[in-house]
C-alpha cells in the first residue's frame, strides 16, 4: 500500500464522500458560514482524500469544506491525495472528527462502530488510536444499541449522552424503547433516568431467590457469577457502578426466577407438600410487600410468632414437628411466591396453633380460640351479607319490572344520586357550574337534586351523564353516542362536524412540529472548518 501523499487539484464531480464517514449532518446554516469563510480567504487546508478506482476519489477528511465549495459552484478543490486501506481511512476519519469536537455522541458512536464493523478492529485498538480509554469506547458503542428516538433526542441536544449510557445497558430492545419513552414525556433528567434505570432494571443479584452458582437453571446460560452481563464480568461497559453483583439482564434473571421456582414446586408436590397458587397468594400478601396480612390464613415459618412472649421463630417452636416424618403427625408445608418474588415456607395458622395447644403452650391455647372466633364471626359476616345483597337484587328486579310498566313515576332525582357517586367529582363541579347550581358535600348536592323541577333534573342528568362519557376517552371525532343524542333532540350538528373534520384534515397535513430546544454543537467555521 502507498503512502505518500500529493496535493492536487481534482474535480468535485470525481469525488465521493465516503459512507463511512460519522458526522452525519451538515446544518445549512454552518455550510453557509464556511461558504463564505472560503469565498474570502480561500480553502486554507485542502482536503484528504483516497484514490477508489479510475479517477474516483473518496474523502477521508474534509466533507464539509468539499460541500461548502460545491455550494461555491466551484469545479475544482484542493486535495492531498493518499492511497490508503479501508482501516487506516475510517481511521483518520473518525480521528479527525473527534478531535475538531464536532460530532453529536451518535455520530461519534457509529463511527467507533465503522471502525469495528469495516475496519476490523477490536475495541483495544479503537482505543489505542483515538487515544481514548477502553472504558470510554465501550461506553459510546453501547449508544448504537439505542432506539431511534434516544438517538435523536440526543442529536437535538434533548437527551444527554450519560442518559444514553444508562438506557443503553438495558439488554432488551422493548425494554429500552420503554425507558426512553418515558424518560422523554416526563423530562427526566440525567440523575433521574440512572435512578430509575438502575432501580427498576439493573438487578441486585444478592437479592436473587435462586443459587447464583447454578449453571443449569437455564439451557446453555451460564451461572450468574460466570455471566458476562454481571457487572463484575463487564468493568469497561459499567466502570462507574462500583458494585460487581449487578445483573444488567432482568429478561434472564426472570426466566432464571422462574426455572428456579417451578423446580422447587416439583420438590415441594415430590415431598408431600402443597403450592399456593400465585392468583391466591396475592390476597394472603401485603399489597406489594413479601409480608403476610394479619387475615392470612397462613403463617411464615421464618416470621416470628406474635403470640409468643419470648418472640421466637414458628420455625423454632415448631422444630419437632417439622422434623417429624410420620404422615400422622407431620405437617403439610404450603410453598408460597409473594407479590415482589420472594419465596415463603408457610402453614395454616389454625394447625400451626393447634400443634403448639397440643404442646401445652398457654399462648397457643389462647391465640386458637380467639382464631375459632374470628372465623366464626367472619364466617357469619359473609352469610349475613349474602343474604342481604341477594335480598336487594331481589328489589332491584321488581323495580325494574314496575318502572316499564309505570313510566309517568318521577325517577330522575334516584338516577342522579347513583350518578353523582360514580361520576368523578371534578366533572360534576364543572356541570353543577354550566348549570349555574351549587355544590356541597354529597347529602346536600342530592338534596339539591331532589329539590329540581323534573325539567331541570332532566338536563342535569343528561350533563353529567355525556361530560362523564367526554372526559372517559380521548376524542378523536364526535362520539356516536352524542351524535344520537343530538338526533333524537333534533339538534342540528352537522356545522360542529364539519368544523372538527376540518381541524382533523388540517392536523394531518401538517408537517411534524420542530422540537425547541438547544440545536446540536457544530465545528466553528471560523476560517474553514
């Protein structure tokens, strides 16, 4: 391969830019200002370029300064001409981009990338020749894995390129486009999009339920201490995450979970015990916590007992029978899942009390009959209710039956009481409002209601019923329930349609909205850039 150099003049028309070129855009503005930077002073530094076939030429630096002379209508430019391979060409491209600090992180991201992809270089040597360190690199190839709108949020100045980072370390596409869309539409900054990354998708493995050396939970998935997505395996991508314990991958983490929890009910259904199905275990559970409500009818082994003076472990009180092997005496073990994943040994609370009665434990003693209670009393709670809502359902059927039969009965001010309990109440201020009536608390409002002419009840009730139907969706058009309404009123509406589909044509065609915000950084043209 030669390497000497010339400098000479070429046609325009007999040099291409190369494709692999990072800077990307060339904003009108600054080929402008570099335009006429050239017009006065003239091209001070010719650009470099590579032979590439029989008078063709591919630029390795200098597109701007080839595009501004075009802009010229110049037919010729200054070139120093070098034969060069593929690698060394992307090479200097890159390098000499990186160091006019030009380029967006995207640009510079897939550049890196050309570097690996066509020139057939490793991330070291990447590093060696842009003088940047491993750690570096690694971080701004992850940003070719961002989705199109991460990317361009960074472009125009929206996302910076550490938010980048962090969406970027999400292993799953799906999982980063959610991310990158809600770190978008709630603005969040930089610290807030690591926070929320790092709580919600980077994975604490010491907290895993399954053994982290196991090397079979998965088909070919190595453990999770061998596993290159632990951040103790991958310093350069997450040298600023101190912790080595951090699994980077919550797709195989939930399917390791998984594995993990389906092999430990085929050892609890092999030994004789029981699993309580997820869909039940929920209600046994805390809203969103891995502790057992007081209405359980369970108790955890490893929680301790709350009747207990000595405050020990159900597992410790409960030592012998647990060991116990005779299918008489022992007891049946229930393997539960809690709403945030973790994994609970439980028995039924009246047989866990009835095994420490049995021992003679005053407190057990105790603690069972005030449970026997319990369940008596709640046992005829729901009897109680049943009937009462069977009885009312009853009700409800006759007066159905007896309001098709006697219509002249006033029932709106009844329809307007249900209405004004399920209609959220900052609809019903904005129609008590537009009906010019006052609103209380929720006695004196039906109060109110019932204290209307019928004409006047009508109308309040067709307000909240169609403001309650407007606020339930986003609106596209005319919903088809007020255009029937409006029909069986005789009430003209083809004017209001013809206005809102003329809003709707005219937001169609225009042209995407232009996002405020800073524009990217460009070289300075100064005196040719």
């Amino acid at each position: 391969m030669k390497t000497d150099s010339e400098i000479k003049s070429i046609p325009l028309d007999q040099i291409v830019a190369s494709p692999h070129n990072p800077r990307k855009s060339f904003p009108e503005e600054g080929l402008a200002e570099l335009a006429e930077s050239i017009k006065r002073h003239g091209l001070l530094h010719p650009i470099l370029v590579t032979p590439r076939g029989e008078q063709r030429y591919q630029i390795v630096a200098g597109e701007r300064r080839w595009r501004a002379c075009q802009r010229l209508g110049r037919a010729t430019i200054e070139c120093f001409v070098r034969h060069l391979d593929e690698k060394t060409a992307i090479s200097i491209a890159v390098m000499e981009n990186i160091q006019r600090s030009g380029l967006n992180p995207i640009e510079e991201a897939a550049g890196l990338q050309a570097m690996i992809d066509v020139g057939k270089m490793t991330p070291r040597e990447v590093a060696s020749i842009i003088g940047k360190g491993r750690d570096y690199v690694a971080r701004m190839l992850l940003l070719n894995r961002l989705p199109e709108a991460a990317k361009e949020a960074i472009r125009t100045g929206r996302m910076g390129r550490r938010a980048g980072w962090y969406i970027a370390r999400i292993p799953l596409a799906s999982l980063r486009s959610l991310v990158t869309s809600e770190a978008l539409s709630k603005r969040l900054s930089t610290a807030e999009v690591g926070k929320l990354v790092l709580e919600n998708y980077l994975l604490d493995l010491r907290k895993a339920e399954f053994p982290l050396h196991a090397a079979d939970l998965l088909p070919e998935v190595p453990s999770c201490l061998n596993c290159p997505s632990r951040t103790g395996n991958a310093k350069d991508l997450y040298s600023d995450i101190s912790d080595p314990m951090i699994c980077t991958d919550p797709d195989c983490f939930a399917r390791k979970r998984e594995a993990d929890w389906m092999r430990r009910c085929q050892r609890a259904w092999a030994e004789g015990n029981a699993v309580v199905p997820d869909s039940e275990a929920v209600d046994e559970f805390l809203l969103g916590t891995a502790q057992l409500s007081e209405e359980s009818r369970y108790i955890d082994l490893e929680v301790k007992c709350p009747w207990d003076p000595s405050g020990r472990r159900w597992s410790a009180l409960l030592a012998e029978e647990l060991q116990c092997r005779e299918p008489h005496s022992r007891l049946r073990l229930f393997l539960a899942r809690s709403p945030v994943g973790t994994i609970h040994q439980l028995l039924r609370k009246e047989e866990a009390l009835s095994a420490l009665k049995r021992r003679g434990y005053a407190f057990a003693r105790k603690a069972h009959a005030a449970l026997t209670e319990e369940d008596l009393r709640k046992q005829n709670e729901r009897q109680r209710a049943e009937f009462i809502r069977l009885s009312c359902r009853s009700l409800v059927s006759q007066a159905s039956q007896k309001a098709a039969l006697e219509s002249h009965v006033g029932l709106d001010d009844l329809f307007l009481g249900c209405i004004l309990r399920l209609v959220p109440r900052l609809v019903v201020a904005g129609v008590f409002e537009r009906q010019q009536l006052k609103l209380g608390t929720h006695e004196e409002t039906v109060a109110l209601v019932r204290a209307l002419e019928p004409a006047k009840r009508r109308a309040l009730l067709v307000d909240l019923l169609f403001s309650a139907e407007l606020e339930a969706e986003r609106l596209q058009n005319v919903p088809d329930l007020l255009r029937e309404l409006c029909s069986r009123l005789a009430i003209d509406i083809d004017g209001v349609c013809r206005e809102v589909e003329a809003v709707l044509d005219q937001d169609a065609q225009k042209p995407p909205l232009r996002r405020r915000g800073r524009p990217p950084k460009r070289a300075a043209a100064g005196l040719n850039g």
